[in-house]
C-alpha cells in the first residue's frame, strides 16, 4: 500500500468524521469513522477532537488489531470496526450515537418499518443487545444484528453502518438516523398508531433500489 493511497483514505476519514459531528449525528468525539486500505484499517483516533486531526495523526492497525501506524491510540470502539472488516467486504465503517436511532434503541428489538429506506440497509434494523462499549461482547452482538443487514442500532448506545465507500457508510448512518426519527415522531402521536409497510412492500423497494441506483 503506497504512502500517497494511505494520506488519500486518511483524508477522506478525517472529512467524513466531520461531517457526522457537523450534521449533528456526533456530539464531540463521541462516534468513530474506519476505512480499509488493503491488509490496512485506517481509524479515528480515542479522544480527539476530528476538527484536530492532521496527516500526521494517522492510525492504522491490521486486521488483528496491532497498531501499525500512528502514535495516538485507536478508537476503543476497534473490537466492532475490526470484526465488520474481518466478516464482510465492507471498506468503510461508520459509528455514532445519533440522537433518534439511539432513542429507538432503547424501545425496541427492531426498528419498524415504518419506511421503504430500510430496504437499501437489507431489511428492518435490528438492535443489538447491550453490552459494555468496546468489549468483544458488543462486537459479537452487533454482528449478529448485522446478519444480511449493512446498519443495525446498538441498544442504550447508537448505530453502525457500513458500506463499499466512505459515503456510503456516512448515508447508511444518515438515512438510519433519519428513519429512527420518523418512527419516533409518528409514535409520538397521541392516540394513533403508525402504519408499517409489510415484509412483501419492502421486499418491493429492495428490487427497485438495487435496480435504480437512486433512491426516489
Ligand atoms: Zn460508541
């Protein structure tokens, strides 16, 4: 993997990073951007302000999780990213605690489908049970809400998502976020109670997503 491929992915990382704070998916350094470059997984350093970082705060481990790059220590949240890149063919991985999502997880096993963008994440959100963050346990808990899946929720703690870019992790998160709301909003109707598109509509929207491209 050259040098010039390694800043390129870090930059990337440290511009998505911000976006989740600046869109408000993130409060502080509390979420974790991950990016694979070959054998390598580039990742947002434990504690520091994003609006921070330089090329010079690159952190890279193997798929072990050995740090190969890098002063700073890697996210603690490493046990979810490496398991995501060891299990699948994600090149990116995005973690926040997204108001809304992390809200829905706390009422729920799985997020309703109360909108046919569940389908461009595989199917209804699960929730993963709860565990101590940054534990083995919690990693093995969401790969099993991931199953078939590119999102889930992760109880009384926030969302993951991956994808094939950068950008497309980032949307996945945005898109998850945005859908915990709309639940939250219609749930909190007094009196009524939201309709829910059923197994068959949804499997409906995966074939016309995929086939489209654009989400319309
Ligand atoms: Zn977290």
């Amino acid at each position: 993997m050259t040098q010039d491929a390694i800043e390129r992915a870090w930059d990337a990382l440290v511009g998505t990073a911000r976006r989740t704070v600046t869109d408000g998916l993130v409060v502080g350094t509390s979420g974790n951007v991950s990016a694979r470059v070959g054998d390598l997984v580039l990742v947002t350093p434990s504690g520091v302000p994003y609006d921070r970082l330089t090329p010079a705060d690159t952190v890279a481990v193997d798929l072990d999780g050995t740090q190969v790059r890098g002063r700073l220590a890697p996210t603690s949240e490493l046990p979810m990213h490496l398991e995501i890149y060891r299990r699948t063919t994600a090149r990116a991985v995005v973690h926040t605690h997204a108001v809304h999502a992390t809200a829905a997880s706390t009422l729920v096993t799985e997020l309703p489908p109360i909108h046919y963008m569940a389908a461009a994440l595989g199917g209804p959100v699960r929730v993963a049970p709860y565990a101590l963050y940054g534990t083995p346990d919690l990693a093995a808990h969401m790969m099993r809400a991931l199953d078939d899946r590119t999102g889930c929720l992760l109880r009384n703690h926030g969302t993951v998502t991956y994808g094939d870019t950068l950008d497309q992790a980032y949307d996945r998160t945005a898109q998850l976020e945005w859908m915990c709301r709309v639940w939250l909003t219609a749930t909190s109707a007094p009196g009524h109670t939201p309709s829910l598109l059923s197994p068959a509509e949804l499997h409906e929207a995966a074939t016309k997503l995929s086939g489209y491209g654009q989400p319309h």
